[in-house]
C-alpha cells in the first residue's frame, strides 16, 4: 500500500510534538547540566516552585510523568540534596516532598535558562504566532487528556 502525503511524519502532530520536544528537552540540558541537574529533576524542581510539599502522586500530575518514573527521579533527588522526603501527618502511607534551600536557591540561575531555551524556540515568531500556538497546544492537550480512562495516566 502506498503511503499518502498524509501519512508522512512532517503532517504528524504527535511526531512534530515529540521532534520538538526532544529538540527543547536537548537544549535546556546542555544549560541546566552545570548545575548538576538532569532534565527530569528540572520537571520537578518547575513544580515544586510553584507549590512546595506535594505528594509523589501530586508530582507526578503537575509534571505529567508516571508514578514509577517520579519515584526514581525524586530518589535521585533526595541523593542530590534537592529535596526531602516525610511522611504525611495526615495519612502515613503518603510522602511529602519538599525543596531543600539548595533547591530553592536554584531558581534563580534555573529559571532564566528555561527562558533562554523558549525565546531561542520562539525567535522568528510573533507574539500573536505564540499564544495562537500555545492556545492550540493546550487544546490538543485537553482532547487527549479526555481520551484518556478515568484514572491514567500521570
């Protein structure tokens, strides 16, 4: 059977997400790297700024990665001195996790990183190109999210 121009991966939303993810994930780590932080512990650290002491199941929602997966990362964590590990007062089978001052102190030399990597993504782009693309994101997000069964998923 022959393949459609369709069917080509440059008309790919999926594909064209993760190439470009990939491409983002590549260069914020040549940035971040120096500061002896791993991509996947910059998901968690993000989250954790804008609300400290979750669950390891609130982690995983805010930063969309599966349970078994923030499990790891947040051991690797816990190793770095980036964040603690308690259990809940109000339900014992729960760990809170929660930024180290350390943690928090990198923030500020994080953050403009982060920063960087989107104006660099952006460049060529009109603000009004930006949110009609950030709008559309967001919007094959939501329909995928509802695709999902109740329950999946981070």
């Amino acid at each position: 059977m022959k393949n459609s121009a369709s069917d080509a991966p440059a008309h790919s939303l999926g594909f064209a997400v993760r190439l470009a993810h990939r491409a983002f994930d590549r260069a914020l780590q040549r940035r971040i790297a120096p500061h002896g932080i791993s991509t996947s512990q910059w998901y968690c650290l993000r989250a954790r700024w804008q609300e400290d002491a979750l669950t390891q199941r609130q982690l995983s929602r805010a930063t969309g990665v599966a349970e078994n997966t923030i499990t790891v990362t947040v051991a690797s964590m816990v190793r770095d001195g980036l964040v603690t590990r308690t259990r809940s007062s109000e339900d014992k089978r729960r760990q809170v996790i929660a930024l180290t001052d350390r943690a928090r102190a990198l923030r500020g030399a994080l953050l403009p990183l982060a920063h960087e990597v989107n104006a660099l993504a952006g460049a060529g782009l009109e603000a009004g190109e930006q949110d009609q693309f950030l709008s559309a994101i967001a919007t094959m997000t939501a329909n995928l999210l509802a695709d999902e069964p109740e329950g999946d998923g981070a």
